[in-house]
C-alpha cells in the first residue's frame, strides 16, 4: 500500500473492479456485462480500487470479500479514471470507506430527476445504458486463474498509464 496519495484521482491513474458471477460476466466466462458497473441507483457508486493505493493482490483480496452464496469472485477489471471521464461518468476517491476505495458513478445528483426506490424512466436508462457501454469498451477484464491463492496470478495491472 502506498502512503499519502493525494485525493484527486488524476485522469492517468487506474481503478480495479473486483469482478463476481454471474452478475458481472456474460454465461461464457469471457465478457463483461453492464452489470458490472450499473447500480440500481445510477446517482451512487460502484466501488473500485485505486491501484495508486493498493497492489494486484490487496485488490483481489478486497474483491474476493465480495463473494457470496449467489456470488463468486473471478477476476479484476482495470481502467483509467480518463477513460472514465470520457464515458461521461465520474469516478471520485472514497477513502472514508477505506484508503483506496473509489466510486464510478454513471449519473451525478441532480443530472436528472427521478424518485428513488421507483423503476428509472427510459430516459434515464438510455443514458445509463449508453455510458456504461461506453466505458466497457475502455475496461480490460483479467480471470482469476487462482482464485484460491492469496496473491494475484495475472499480469501487472498499471497504476499509472
């Protein structure tokens, strides 16, 4: 873990998403889908690590928390906060979850008005769906060949582009 890195995320710097089954895969193991970066809430954030801040393998013990009875850790998910931005989401540091926590957020508060808890308008699933696809097409997916093992297996996953 890196010390006293500084709050803003610069547009050069990566985010990890820990990636689960079957809600963020398709069924061949291979492609992320939408799931993986869509809330139910578009105005809050998915979670995503900050690899500044955290190695491969801290990362992947984080995600691997993750894992439920209905859901299983696979593998991580690397982008670059720019890319984000350009997918016309947000990504913000959130380190009072936890030093290297970020969030994606797809819509900011107040982009538009809808009642929480209610089914989103078409409208507002459009633009969802169309930012996240977005950033999909910027997001490297990485399998876990080793699930089971404390450290990362895969490749080096940048901190900085």
């Amino acid at each position: 873990m890196v010390e006293n890195v500084d709050e803003n995320i610069p547009d050069n710097e990566s985010v990890i998403r820990g990636i689960c089954t079957p809600y963020h895969l398709d069924r061949h193991g291979k492609k992320l889908k939408k799931g993986a970066f869509r809330q139910k809430n578009p105005t809050e954030g998915v979670s995503v690590y900050r690899r500044a801040i955290l190695t491969e393998s801290e990362c992947k013990g984080r995600a691997k928390k993750l894992s439920s009875d209905n859901k299983q850790y696979v593998g991580l998910a690397h982008v670059f906060a720019g890319d984000i931005r350009n997918s016309q989401c947000a990504v913000d540091d959130s380190r009072e979850q936890f030093y290297g926590h970020a969030d994606v957020v797809v819509l900011t508060k107040g982009q538009f008005v809808y009642s929480p808890g209610e089914p989103l308008p078409p409208e507002i699933v459009e633009v969802v769906d169309r930012r996240i696809g977005e950033l999909l097409k910027q997001v490297s997916y990485h399998s876990d060949s080793d699930v089971n093992a404390e450290h990362w297996p895969g490749p080096e996953l940048p901190a900085h582009r």
